[in-house]
C-alpha cells in the first residue's frame, strides 16, 4: 500500500492536461508504441474531434524508482466548466493533483476553481508549467502568479511541455515523493467509493471504485449501500488501456467491478460498496447533488422510441451523473423527457452521444425553469412547459423563481459584470472585496434569465476569470408573456418560450431573423410569425426557390412561356395548401444563441 500513488490533472480548458498524460504513460511504458496516439485516454469519438475531455479517465502506471516499484493510478480530468462535476468526482478518489498551467497563458478561472476543490478534499498539490517549449511561454511570471496563489517555493514548480516531454521524469518523480501513499486499513471491513460507472451491453454495468478500507476478492459477495442490494462480483481489476482482472483488491487501489447489474438505476456515483459477511458502520460520505443550471424537453422523433429513449438516457445517466431527467409530454412532439443539464456544452454534447452511442435522433426544445401560475379561482399551478399554461384570460398572474447569484471575479472585470446582470433583470444586493483584487457580488435574479447564454457570456466577458454560484431564492411576480413562433400560420409549440414583457418584442424578432437563416427554402413562400396571442410582433418571410421553366423554350411566341409560368404558378399555390414545413434540429438550438 506504501507503493500506491492516487492522483489527478487538473487544469483550466486547452492547458495540455491530455497531452502530458500521454506523456506520462509513454514515459511509464504503459501504452505500447503502436497503440500511441494523441488523447490517448479521450476513448470517445466526440472527444477527439472536439479535441476536448469530457469523461474523466483512471489508468493505472507501473514505475520504478530508485529500485522499488510504484503503482500510480491517475485520471484524467476535463477542463471545460460544463463538466466540473467530473472534476469533483476524480477529486474525491485522489490523495494528490498535479496543477497544470500553461506558460502562455497563465493562471485562469477553471485553474482556481479546480484548486480550491482539490484543497477542500485536502489533496497534495504539485503544480506543473505546460507548454514551456513555446515561443509566447513566460515562465517566470507565470511561476510568481502560482507562488502567490498557493504560497509554495519556487523549487517546487515543474517546468514541463506535454508535446516535447521535458520535465516528465521531474513529475513522475515529484508524484512518488510528495504525494502521500493512501491510508487505510486493508483488514477492516471493507469500503469502497463508486466514482464512476459505464454500461456494457455485454458485461452489464461496470462500476469504478476506489477501496478506502478493507480487501475485496473476486466471487466476493457485495452490498452497495444506498440500495441495499447485493451482488456476487464475477471480477475486479484495475484499469490500464484496456481492463486488467485482479484475484484480490485491497485499500488505497484504485479498480472496477463487474457483478452482472443490468439495471442502472442500481448503481448511483458515491454509493459505497462492502461485504455481506462483514459490513461496514456507515457509508462514505458521498459528493455534492448536482445542481442542473438548463432544463430542456428531449423527445424522440418517432414517439415508438420513447421506451429506448428512456433506457438511452438511464444508460447514459451511468456515465454522466450530472444529468437528471423526468418523463413529460408535448401537443407538437408527443412523449419525451424534461431534462436538467449543467450549460449549453452539456446539453449538446449530451444531445451528440445519444444519436452516435445510442442511435437516437432526438428534438430538443427550448430550455425554460418551472414557473407558478395563479388563475382567478385561486389555485396553483407548476407549470414546466410554456405549452402548458392556461388561456391568458384564466391567469391572474404568473410567479417565476429567483435566484440569489454569488459572482467572485477580479475588480477589472466588475464594469461588463454588472452590465450583463442588470440587462437580465438583476438587482445588486451587495459587493465586497475578498482579498486583494478579488471581488465578490451578490444578485437576485430570475433564473430564466440565466438559463440561456448568461454563464457563457459572464464567462467572456470576465476572460474566464468570473466564478458562478446560485441557490434558489423563492418566487416573485413577474410581468411574463407567452411567444409563440407560428409558421406559415401553424404554431409550432417545440420554440414556444415565456419571457417577460420588456424582452418580448426584441427576443421575437430576433428569433424570426434566426429563424429564417436556418429553415431551407422551399417552392413556396414561408411566413415566420412571433406572436404574442393574437396579435403579430415580428414577421420575416423565407421566399420561394424558383424554378426556370421556360429554360427549354427556345424563341417562338411569349404565350409560350406565359402559359408554362401560368402553370408553375398553380403547382405552387396547391403546394402552398398541402406543403409542410420541416424544422430543421439546428434551429431549435440555435435559438439558445441568438446574439
């Protein structure tokens, strides 16, 4: 146990997290030549395209040091905010971080939310300068922003370049010294952390634990705690590229688990795993709840799919624990699921893996909260789903919930940060500085305001450096409004949104300009409509494709032709009558960015 070595990198986004560990597992030989390549740990398609994490990914290194062997069991974080909860949850199996900074760009956002959360689970922290080999690379200041932020000596900063591999042998080196080996007791009664889990359509669901006490054996009987049930485990191993069994497994390791679960609502990311035989006192401490900051309906296209739809998305839920779902029903798009997701990347990369892992084509609708809505007899009602809401002469006035937003952001950046809360209808409860140039201010806002685009645009306007935090802060009246986008008369229930009052008219005609960049074009006219009941706010026109049908006639009399247009001309209006306009997918998401 005194060999073993548990850690992680963490970084801010595009920092090289994924190229220093190819590195690392280079180094430690524990991919062989052939089957190296760049992203190595990043399994899935979507990653490498992307060229970003977003699964976490444990592999365990076999290393020697000065003639002792080390087992080193490390994970692979992602960067982008959408997915810190992967973070949170790689954090929690870990005894030491490597903080990764690139030298061009210095410490950011991500750099310092990732560092508090490795200092609050009280993990060894080594930081590490990435991309030394640049021309833009500035070292030394970048050594005197990390000394100034975790107040370490300037020997213990690891220049390194993840594409060169200077420094990798300084880093092995460094993780075998300074973080400490994990604590335990491999005879107690065992307890192990579920930190992640993935489905097998061969071998049921696997899960990754880490053994915080005790010893588990293959054909162990188990229990996971929070659901009492019980499974034998037909085998355990730990995780090099591919899945290594393992005849016993003992405190401070790292593994995985195959007991032959089919149902994934039976394994839930931090359960504890123990014996049947010899139970432990108390479960481990789990992580945090979630919170999901975008809700949006997911239907299938064929409503037969609902039923794989559903079992898709559990499947899924294994693997991305951040995503939260509830059945619900649409008039335009049938039965699908209001689903809560973390921001926008979320929601799209979510969308992506259903169709490419699950073969799901799915329509998205535009993401909302759950507003309260009083009619005149007095009675409540939730409403999650603008379709949902009672005629306009029944409601005696509508409650949408509000938020209290805590922003911790540099004092440069409190001018823009303001600007964008006041436009979403924030009110400024208080500002006070932290510690030197750090502020922090707290808004009441509507959470409809910041479901969109807020975080992302906080995040730009702030270079990343804005922290976001929110709790629910009750309902208050508001002055909301129901848009309907109607096309060619048809109202299409899938865009209808509530906004308030003041927003409505400009959020209408954008969606119409929005709108009409992205339904193709067909052999007759398109109105787009943003109507607010009966009446018309905003109106755009997608014109008709025009065939030239007179190309063929070649001279001769004009009533030739006149009689050939005379005929298109008809074609078009019964086209007109029985035509349907088809939405395309993209335009559902895109009106989620409409500036």
């Amino acid at each position: 146990m005194k060999n073993i070595r548990n850690f992680c990198i963490i970084a801010h986004i595009d920092h090289g997290k994924s190229t220093l560990a190819d590195r690392l597992l280079e180094r430690t030989r524990t991919v062989d030549a052939k089957d190296m390549e760049a992203q190595v740990l990043d399994d899935m398609d979507l990653e490498r395209e992307r060229g970003i994490t977003i699964k976490s990914h444990a592999i365990q290194m076999d290393y020697e040091q000065d003639g002792e062997h080390y087992a080193l069991n490390l994970i692979d974080t992602p960067g982008h905010v959408d997915f810190s909860y992967e973070v949170s949850r790689s954090i929690a199996a870990c005894e030491g971080a490597l903080l990764v900074v690139d030298a061009s760009q210095g410490i950011q956002a991500q750099t310092i939310s990732n560092l508090y959360m490795a200092v609050d689970n009280d993990l060894e922290i080594i930081p590490v300068i990435n991309k030394c080999d640049l021309e833009s690379a500035k070292p030394e200041e970048v050594e005197d922003e990390i000394i100034e932020l975790i107040g370490c000596d300037r020997s213990e900063i690891i220049r390194a370049s993840g594409k060169t591999g200077a420094g990798v042998d300084d880093i092995l080196r460094a993780v075998v010294e300074r973080v400490p080996a994990p604590k335990g007791d491999p005879e107690a009664p065992l307890q192990a952390l579920i930190f992640d889990s993935v489905f097998n359509p061969f071998r049921g669901i696997i899960a990754y634990f880490k053994i915080l006490n005790g010893t588990i054996k293959t054909d162990d009987f188990v229990k996971f705690v929070s659901t009492g049930k019980e499974y034998h485990a037909d085998e355990v191993g730990v995780l090099k590229l591919e899945m290594s069994p393992r005849s016993q497994l003992s405190a401070g390791n790292v593994g995985y688990i195959i007991s032959g679960i089919k149902t994934s609502r039976e394994v839930r990311v931090g359960d504890t795993i123990t014996h049947v035989a010899n139970p432990c006192d108390k479960a481990i401490e789990g992580f945090q709840e979630v919170k999901p900051m975008v809700f949006a309906g997911v239907y299938p296209i064929e409503t037969e799919d609902f039923e794989n739809l559903r079992s898709s998305l559990e499947k899924l839920q294994l693997n991305d624990a951040s995503l939260t779902f509830q059945p619900e029903s649409s008039a335009a798009l049938g039965f699908g699921f209001r689903c809560g997701f973390l921001g926008l990347l979320h929601m799209e990369i979510v969308q992506e893996r259903l169709g490419r892992e699950f073969d799901m084509d799915v329509i998205t609708t535009v993401p909302n909260v759950s507003y309260l809505v009083h009619d005149k007899k007095g009675n409540v009602t939730e409403v999650h789903n603008p379709s949902g809401l009672p005629e306009a002469t029944l409601i005696d006035y509508i409650e949408e919930p509000y938020i209290r937003a805590t922003i911790i952001t540099q004092a440069d950046f409190i001018g823009p940060i303001m600007t964008l809360c006041l436009s979403k209808r924030g009110e400024l409860v208080k500002q006070e500085y932290i510690s030197g140039n750090r502020m922090e201010l707290t808004f009441d806002m509507p959470l409809g305001e910041i479901v969109i685009d807020f975080y992302d645009k906080l995040k730009s306007i702030s270079k990343g450096y804005a922290s976001f935090d929110y709790h629910l802060n009750g309902f208050r009246e508001s002055k909301l409004v129901k848009l309907d986008i109607l096309l060619n008369g048809e109202s299409v229930d899938a865009l209808s949104t509530l906004t308030h009052e003041t927003n409505s008219v400009k959020f209408g005609r954008r969606m119409c300009e929005k709108l009409k960049e992205l339904i193709p074009r067909q052999q007759f006219d398109i109105a787009i409509q943003a109507a607010i009941g009966a009446k018309i706010i905003a109106r755009e026109t997608i014109k008709a494709v025009r065939k030239d049908v007179t190309a063929k006639c070649y001279g001769g009399d004009i009533s030739r032709k006149r009689k050939l247009l005379e005929k298109q001309k008809a074609g078009k209006k019964r086209m007109k009558r029985i035509g349907s306009v088809e939405v395309p997918q993209k335009a559902f998401l895109a009106v989620l960015k409409l500036d």
